[in-house]
C-alpha cells in the first residue's frame, strides 16, 4: 500500500468536466443503508475540506498501483495533453512527465547510494587500521541516513504519480470525431423508420393500456424510478436475455451470470470512480463493496492478475447481471419511464485478446449488435463516438441509437468499445506471447537433455528460462448485446398496432410460449 504522499499536499484538486448523462453512471451522497456515490470516466472532483488551523490535508493515497507507461507520456507529453484537451480531461500529463522524471532521478541516486553501501560493506571485511575502520563506519551511518530519505521521498513521488498518472484518459483512436456528441460520425442507418396512421403512443402509455409496466407500485415499494413488469413485459425480458445468450454462445462466447456486489478497487482498476462526487454507483455503507452497473465491472475481474497463454486469446465471454444506477440529475422528458431506470437486467460482453486482435474484434462486436437488432426488426443508427463522449479507459466507441417513436427521437440501446490496454495495465491483465513460449519450450527441452543423463542443474536452468519469458499487457473490449428496458420501449413503441396492440418480433416468439400479439386485458372493476 503506498503512504500518503506530502509532495502532492500543493496541488489542489480541479473540476473535472462530465460526458453526457446517459454516460455518467459512476455516487456521493447522503449514506443511508445503501448508499449512493459518485464515479464516472470523467467525473466531477471537489477539494477535499480543509482541517481546523487552515492547513491542506494530505490527499488520500492511490488504492492500487496500475502499470501506466510513464516513459510514453513523457516521450509523447505534447501528444497526450492535446488527447485530455479532445476528451475534456482535466488531467496534467506535464505535471506526470515532470513527476516521472523526478522519480526516475531518485531511482537512479537511489541505485547509486546502494552501490556504494555495497562497497563500503566489502571494504569493511579486510583488515583495516582502526581510522580506517571508523571511517568506513561514519561513511555506512551517512548513507543509510541518504537512503533512508531516499526511499522516502522515491515513496511520495510514486504516490503521487501514480495518482496524476491514474486520471489520464486512454489515447483516442486517430478517425474519433474531436467534438462533442453532435459531431459523432454515423457510420451506417439500419431500417426503414416505421409510418403510423394513428396517434403515436409511447411505452408509457401502451404499458398501462396493455397492463405490463407498473411505476406506481414501484415507487411505493422503492421509490422513484423503479418498477414492476407485469403480463407479457415479464415473459418478453426473460426472452430477451435467453435469445440474446443463444446468439453470443452462438458467436462463441462463454455464458456467465456475475456478482452484483464487487469491490470498490476493482471499479478503479476498470477505470470506474466509485468515490468520486457525481458518481451514479450504488456504495453499500461501512463496506469497500459497490452494486455494479454493469457486467463489464465483474468481468474484467475475471482475468485480474492473470497471466494467459496467447493460445486462449482472444477470451470471449457474456454475462447476464442485473445492473444499478443512481441516474442522478437525469430527470425530463428524454429519461422518462424505462428509458433511464435505478435498476435493470442486461447482457454484456467482455473480450481480452492480443492488441493485434483488438481493432477486428471490436468491428464483431459491432456486426455482431447490428445483426441481433436488425432480426428484431429495429431501426437505428450506427455512431462513431466523439472524442467528448468516450469515457476514461474508451479507446474508441460504437454506439447504436433505435428509433423510438413515441418519445419521436433516437435513443441509444447500445455501445461498443475497444479499451485497448488501459484497463488491463490497472487490472494486470497480461498474456505470454506464443513465440516466447515456443522458444522457452525449446530452450526447457535442451535444457532438460543433460538432466536425464543425471545432472540436476539443466532443469533447473529450464525452469528459470521459462520465467524468463517476456510478458504483455491484453487488450480488453467490452459490448452491450442487450439493455433489456431500452429494447422493450424500442420494441413496444415500434410494433404498436392501430387496434391497440403490439405485435411480438418473430425471433422471440419461441420464448414467449408462441405468443405473437400483446393484447388489452380484461380488467374487473373495482
């Protein structure tokens, strides 16, 4: 655990400017039994309060140490400040570049000082006159006393490095858009955008008219923006989630269901804020444990710590969770009924692979969304994110936008983004390349032909040859297959009949015990 780090006591803590709402779910609230707090990519940071005495208390230290290539930032400080200033980072990649040279400096006297203690200690060993003796002993207390002020300040400058070092954003893919959202690239339309010839209802009003969404009960047992699914809403979520895991197994993805609860430092390592002032992430108080907001979180920390023979890249997998938002500040019109709720089901993809794999399986990732929408028989939009939109670890992000015709705008229901190996350097994510782990087995073979004929020593040797082998940080990418609310206000609105009710897509029918139309109830009168 790194101490606190006093060097950084002079800098003051600045706003961090926020990506567009539906973005920003990362909480810091009041605490109740469970408690909200703030955290998103670029999340909003405040000073911290002074102590009495008008002294600046300390920061608080770096929870982990991440992997960052302080040596890139600095040999690239010009390239990396104009990527904050695109992705409306406030981070300073000329304070890291400074911090990392200082570090570096005190590596180096650090390394020399205990070379010379080295050599003290072997001078000590002959024989000596006693001035001598008392000379060399005088100069051993002089440099522990340098070493040990060494080390300490080595400490705070790490601390304090890794901490500036830890805002950077990840570098941006060269063909993002540099704006915000209304620069975003739209990279292909799907469909045909439906005609009515009747009033437009929307999913609010067709789930009353219809008795599958239920607000009001909700509220009174959670509170706002929770709710219940009644009648064919219910059976159309749990086909949703069955036919979106038919498709990705189908694609080869490893299913999975994944812990709600995870723990704060694996937000971090995600590159997730769960600490931070306007985070949408639920905390649970007195505890280091987080509700997640989505299955990326749980699994990223599936392969954290890892190192994976190439031969397994890329690892595909999908998880079915349930996910939890504070949403906070996103009230109106655009977020109303179930387009932006505390509490859904999703189906998430996570791959980690070899970075010569990334780019191509971003672009599957992609075909593999627009595929499964397309068989629903939506229409959207497919954007290349701008360079405000992306979230800290985005290197570059896809988003689908369905048109939902009785809110009469696009609304995202998915995104897909290459995070290159931003997360893997936090999560320690690495890989042993296949060509290295040829050559150890060859070198372990060689090695272990003398050991058969009774020599001890040439497995050994191939044992630290093995070791040897370099290792390299995975990319990681991760996909929406499914949003189940943001798909059910896209499919209610879009397949609503004039008689009232809505026709169910063909592709889960078979999920919905071969219902094809949603029709009114017959309602008892109070």
């Amino acid at each position: 655990m790194l101490l606190r780090c006093p060097l950084a006591q002079r800098l003051a803590p600045t706003a961090r400017a926020g990506l567009r709402a539906s973005q920003q779910w990362w909480i810091n609230g009041a605490r109740p039994q469970v408690a909200a707090r703030l955290s998103t990519a670029e999340a909003t940071v405040e000073a911290e309060p002074q102590p009495a005495g008008g002294q600046q208390q300390a920061p608080e230290p770096p929870s982990y140490r991440a992997s960052i290539d302080f040596k890139f930032v600095r040999d690239n400080v010009e390239a990396v400040a104009v990527n904050c200033t695109n992705r409306l980072s406030s981070a300073d990649p000329q304070l890291v570049a400074r911090l990392y040279e200082e570090y570096v400096e005190a590596q180096q006297q650090t390394d020399k000082l205990r070379a010379a203690r080295n050599e003290n200690s072997s001078a000590m060993k002959a024989k000596l006159e006693p001035e001598q003796r008392t000379a060399l002993i005088e100069r051993g207390k002089k440099i522990k006393e340098d070493l040990e002020g060494l080390d300490a300040r080595l400490e705070a400058l790490e601390a304090e490095l890794q901490r500036e070092g830890q805002r950077l954003p990840n570098m941006t893919h060269p063909d993002v858009p540099i704006g915000g959202e209304d620069v975003s690239g739209v990279l292909a339309t799907v469909g045909q955008r439906p005609s009515f010839e009747f009033a437009v209802k929307d999913h609010l009003q067709l789930g009353e008219d219809l008795d599958l969404i239920d607000f009001e009960t909700g509220g009174v047992v959670s509170g706002a923006k929770f709710y219940y699914l009644r009648n064919e809403a219910a059976l159309m979520e749990l086909a949703l989630i069955n036919w979106t895991m038919q498709r990705v197994v189908a694609a080869g993805f490893t299913p999975m269901t994944t812990p709600d609860l995870v723990r704060e430092s694996v937000f971090e390592k995600c590159g997730f804020q769960p600490r931070a002032q306007n985070t949408q992430i639920y905390s649970i108080r007195d505890s280091s444990m987080c509700l997640t907001g989505t299955a990326e979180i749980p699994l990223g920390g599936v392969c954290m710590d890892r190192i994976l023979p190439q031969a397994q890249l890329p690892l595909k997998m999908a998880a079915y969770g349930h996910c939890f938002r504070t949403e906070a500040g996103a009230a109106g019109a655009a977020s109303k009924g179930l387009y932006r709720v505390h509490q859904f089901s999703k189906v998430e993809m996570f791959v980690v692979c070899a970075p010569e794999q990334s780019e191509a399986l971003h672009q599957q990732l992609l075909d593999l969304e627009v595929s499964m929408f397309t068989d629903l028989g939506l229409h959207f939009k497919v954007l290349d994110m701008a360079s405000h939109d992306l979230g800290a670890p985005a290197y570059r992000k896809f988003d689908i936008e369905a048109w939902m015709p009785g809110m009469e705008r696009y609304g995202e229901i998915s995104s897909a983004s290459n995070c290159t190996d931003y997360q893997s350097r936090r999560l320690n994510i690495r890989y042993r390349p296949a060509a290295a782990e040829e050559a150890a087995g060859t070198e372990e073979g060689e090695a272990a032909a003398p050991a058969q004929k009774g020599g001890g020593k040439g497995g050994k040797s191939g044992g630290k040859s093995s070791k040897k082998v370099p290792t390299q940080f995975a990319h990681t990418l991760n996909a929406t297959a499914c949003a189940v609310p943001r798909m059910i206000v896209a499919i209610l609105e879009n397949n609503q009949q004039a008689d009232g009710t809505v026709v169910i897509p063909e592709v889960l029918r078979p999920f919905m015990m071969g219902m094809e139309v949603i029709k009114p109830k017959h309602r008892v009168a109070a």
